[in-house]
C-alpha cells in the first residue's frame, strides 16, 4: 500500500476525479484457484474499486485484460464497491477507442516523465539493471523454474514427476507443486504421461503474467524494408562491438522454423543501455521502415542464446515465452513453432 502519494499518483487522482484520500495498491492481486494474478495499481475509494493497468502504449491487448480481470474479481467480495477500470499509458493504439467503450473502459494519456516514474510496473528508465526488474513470483507459470518445467513438457513429455524432475534438474517438491498448479488450471494432462492439455489456455496465461511490452524500453523507427534486412545489419554491427544482445519474438522465431514473418518490426534485448544510444544511430524521421524494439530481459537470455548464421536469438523456450507474452500478435506464431515440432496432444 502507498502510504505517502507520489506525484504520479496525484495526477492519476486528479485526472480520474478520485478523492486525495484514496488507499492506493500497486501489484494488487487477484486469486484464481491456486493462481495470483497482478493488475498494475488499485484505488479504493469509499464506494468504489479502481483497477489501473499501465501501458507504453495503450492497445486491445491491454484492454482485454483488465476486462477478463474485472470478470475474474467479479466472483470474489469486493466488499460492496463498484469496479471501475482504467487503462493508463503515453499513448494509444489507432481505433482502440471504440473498443474501450463498446466494453466500459476508461483511457488515460499521462505525460512520458509520469509513466517512466512507475517502475517497476514500466521498464522505460535506462537506470535498471538488467535482469532485476519485473521479477516474477515462483508460483507463477512465467517464473524460469515453471517455465523450463512447461517447456520440457512441451518437447519431451516426460512419463512422470520423477523423470521431469530429473530432466530438469529441478527439485521434486518444486516440480511436483508446479505440475499440480497446471492441472488444476487445466493446462496439462496426465493420463498417458505429462503432456500439454490446452495450448491456447497456456499461452494466454503467460500473456497475463509476462507481457512482453513490460520489458520494452524504446522503439526506433529505421530506413530498412523488411525486418530481416534490420536484424542481418545489426546483429552485424553488434557483433563487431562485442555487445551482448539476443533477437526474440517474431524475430527470432523464424529461426526456429515459423513460417510467419513480420516486417514492420524487430525485437531485440540489448542490456547495456550505452549501446542502445548506439541504435539510434539507425533512427530515421520516416515511418514505413522496420521499427526497431529494444528490450531489457527480466532473466539472463544471453547465457542461453543460440546462433544462426552469426545472428545470436534467444533459446527455443524463451521465444515461446515471449511470443505468448506479445498476446494475440504472437500467439499464432507461438503455437506455430509448437505444432512445427508436433508435441502436443
């Protein structure tokens, strides 16, 4: 809980007409089954719950979301108040508006100064060091123990706990636990074996928990046609800076076999923020280039990077990651790679 409110908070006050007085929640959470869900800020007034999500760029995404949860906190007490909810950020997606409406939600543009002031929910501070922020509770399905669990189960779909246990080099109790959450949530199944029950039900949980807008720090809009011409020029030039760096997404994925490409953006973690200054060097006025998307990791993606052809892409398991993490741009995509490799059910 805040206690003291900070100038953010004010001017979010202000805007949305709620008394100074108000309790304000940051990461306040919802319970579904054995699961937490987080919503960004909450507001609780004398008659009414405010639920907040923030955004870089307010898009459909973001408004689903705080729409399912609005359905999901539906079900518990909210002691008597009225829901309302919010999706603030420092812009908003072409005709999202009509979509707010048509499902009662209300937007909130804030200057850029405001939202960078509310990390650790955005990432757009050049102050953080890499792989320490947004770091996500063990119980969650997108922490890196859960998901090296879920990934092995994608690709191996081991016999049993034990043996999963054994292949991931993660403790049984853990395992154990982590396996019986997503049962209960009816991702997986276990009647011929561990096996992935309900693809689309496991990417749109980790799109919940991990979006990957979280972890975006700046866009460049570049002079290259496609996003394959983007990605070959800088990973060249990274490369010879001795930068670490890792493509991901769509970006990476078609290194791993997808055969859907997007050529209006790339996606990229660059963990040093010097050397994101060196990127803008490929910056343009015009729009209709590839734009560049740079990212800071909540994990060490560098360690486990593969290399194609002398470009360096996150692993297989981070890119289903963060494919699902992009909602529903890159779910396709995600299950895509999944079925590529014919291992769900």
């Amino acid at each position: 809980m805040i206690t003291e409110l900070q100038p953010e908070y004010q001017f979010i006050l202000e805007k949305l007409g709620i008394a100074p007085d108000a309790q304000v929640e940051r990461e306040y959470p919802i319970r579904v089954g054995d699961r937490e869900l987080l919503v960004d800020i909450a507001v609780k007034s004398r008659n009414t719950l405010t639920l907040i999500e923030v955004k870089s760029r307010i898009n459909e995404d973001a408004i689903y979301r705080i729409y399912a949860l609005s359905h999901l906190i539906g079900e518990q007490p909210k002691e008597g108040k009225r829901l309302r909810l919010i999706c603030v950020g420092k812009s908003l997606k072409y005709s999202t508006q009509e979509l707010a409406d048509k499902l009662g939600i209300e937007l909130l543009i804030i200057p850029p100064k405001l939202y960078n002031s509310f990390l650790p929910i955005s990432t757009t501070s050049k102050e953080i060091p890499p792989y320490d922020h947004l770091k996500p509770s063990p119980s969650r399905i997108t922490s890196e123990k859960a998901w090296k669990i879920v990934c092995t189960i994608l690709t191996d779909k081991p016999p049993n706990i034990l043996a999963l246990s054994r292949q991931t080099g993660i403790s049984y109790g853990w395992t154990n636990t982590t396996i019986h959450k997503l049962e209960n949530s009816q991702i997986i199944s276990r009647e011929y074996g561990i096996m992935i029950k309900d693809i689309d039900r496991l990417l749109n949980a980790v799109s919940w928990e991990r979006p990957l807008e979280s972890f975006h720090v700046e866009t460049i809009n570049t002079g290259f046609k496609t996003a394959t011409d983007c990605i070959n020029e800088v990973a060249l030039n990274l490369n010879k800076r001795g930068v670490d760096y890792a493509f991901t997404a769509h970006s990476s994925a078609l290194y791993y076999g997808s055969s859907i490409i997007r050529d209006d953006f790339a996606y990229v973690y660059i963990p040093d923020a010097l050397e994101r200054s060196f990127l803008r060097t490929y910056s343009v006025k015009e729009t209709s280039g590839c734009a560049l998307r740079i990212y800071v990791a909540d994990r060490d993606v560098i360690k486990s990077s593969k290399t194609f052809n002398g470009i360096r892409v996150v692993n297989y398991c981070h890119n289903l990651l963060d494919l699902a993490g992009l909602g529903i741009d890159g779910r396709t995509s995600a299950k895509d790679l999944v079925n590529k490799i014919g291992r769900t059910e």
